[in-house]
C-alpha cells in the first residue's frame, strides 16, 4: 500500500524547519531555538534509551533471568544488588548505601580512561616523537620534522612547569630560563589551537554549506 505521502519530502521539510529553528539562534536566544534543543535533547535520551535496554538490560538482565531463573539469578545477583544499593540513593536517609556500588564505577571508569588516554594518547606521542627521528627518513627530513616535533614536545611541557622560588617580597617566580622556554612553549600551545580551531571550523563551514545545498535542492525537487 503506497504511503499517503512522499517521505522524502516530508524529510526535507523536516530538515528546513529545523535548520531555520537552530539558525535562528542568530537574532539571539529564543522560543525556537530552544524548542529545536529539548527535540533533539529528548530524541538523543530516548534512543540512548532504547539502545541500553536492546543491548544491555534485555540480552544481559531480562532474558538469564527468565530462560532459567536459578543461574540467571547467579549471573546477575551482583549487579542487581548494586541496581538497588544504587536506587537507595533516591532517598536521603539511604543515599550512603550507594556510595559502594557509585565509588565501583567511578574507580572503574577513571582506569578505563587513564589506559585509554595512555595507550592512545601518550605512547603513540612518545612512539611519533622517536619515529620523527627515523633515520632512514633522510638527514633534512630528520633535521625539520624531528626537530620540530622534539621541540615542540619539549616546550609546551616546559610551559606546564610550576616550580618556582619565592623573591624577597614572597611572590612566586620561575627561574629565567624556564620562562623563556614557556614562552616558546606558549608558541607551540597556539599553533596547535589556531589548527584545531581551524578544523572546528572548516566543519562547522562543511555542516552549513551541506545544509544550505540541502534546502536548495528541497526547493529545485519542488
């Protein structure tokens, strides 16, 4: 049975109205734009949502527990204490007994994050200012992209540097040097944010040029 109407239009409609509400935030801040953020807000939740209860809760929760109840029941007593410890925090009086399962998960998702900031983060870092270094790159290609890279590693850890000594009126300050080095440093701290900037909005350009071709070609399919 056909649809009572063109989807693809209905679409691209869509896709106008909501372009407009979110461009609207140029006259400054207001009923629209507003309304375009909690849509997208709720649609974001309610996938999320719907995501955690698909992949998660039914297939490692719901399903054990129904096909066989006893070992289902071993697999998930745990974490089903640690559900309720948790939904005590609702209450003042029990809150504190969800400090345990609250502090399990935080602990947990700090290591989680420091393997993943050191394994993708800092030893490919490491690893590209060694590789930078390579000799079978070439003299001049080790002596300007090496160097480079060197330098700048080293600067804009410099840069982060606060030891200090205390001056006879008892303000801190930073040896001569190391605020000369930190200068160079800040150097390299700005051509690496003017870069990502710049990224940032060469996507943001892509992004609008996208949606503006997309409207005109809405208005050319009508």
């Amino acid at each position: 049975m056909p649809l009572p109407f063109d989807l693809d239009l209905f679409a691209g409609l869509a896709s106008l109205i909501f372009t407009l509400m979110i461009l609207s935030y140029v006259i400054g801040d207001n009923f629209l734009f507003k309304l375009a953020l909690y849509i997208f807000t709720g649609a974001s939740a309610g996938y999320i949502a719907s995501v955690a209860w698909w992949q998660v809760l039914l297939p490692k929760l719901v399903l054990p527990l129904v096909s066989n109840p006893v070992q289902g029941l071993t697999l998930v007593f745990v974490p089903l204490i640690g559900i309720l410890l948790i939904v005590m925090k609702l209450s003042p009086r029990l809150a504190g007994a969800g400090r345990l399962p609250m502090a399990f998960i935080v602990g947990a998702g700090a290591a989680v994050t420091i393997a993943g900031a050191l394994s993708g983060t800092l030893f490919p870092q490491v690893m590209g200012t060694i590789n930078a270094f390579d000799a079978s790159r070439g003299f001049l290609n080790v002596m300007i992209n090496g160097v480079a890279v060197l330098l700048g590693t080293v600067l804009t850890l410099i840069y982060f540097h606060f030891g200090a000594y205390a001056k006879p009126d008892g303000s801190p300050r930073r040896l001569r040097v190391i605020e000369w080095l930190a200068w160079l440093g800040r150097f390299f701290i700005g051509v690496t944010l003017g870069t990502i900037f710049a990224g940032v909005y060469s996507s943001a350009l892509t992004a609008l040029i996208e949606r503006i071709t997309s409207i005109i070609n809405l208005f050319g399919n009508l």
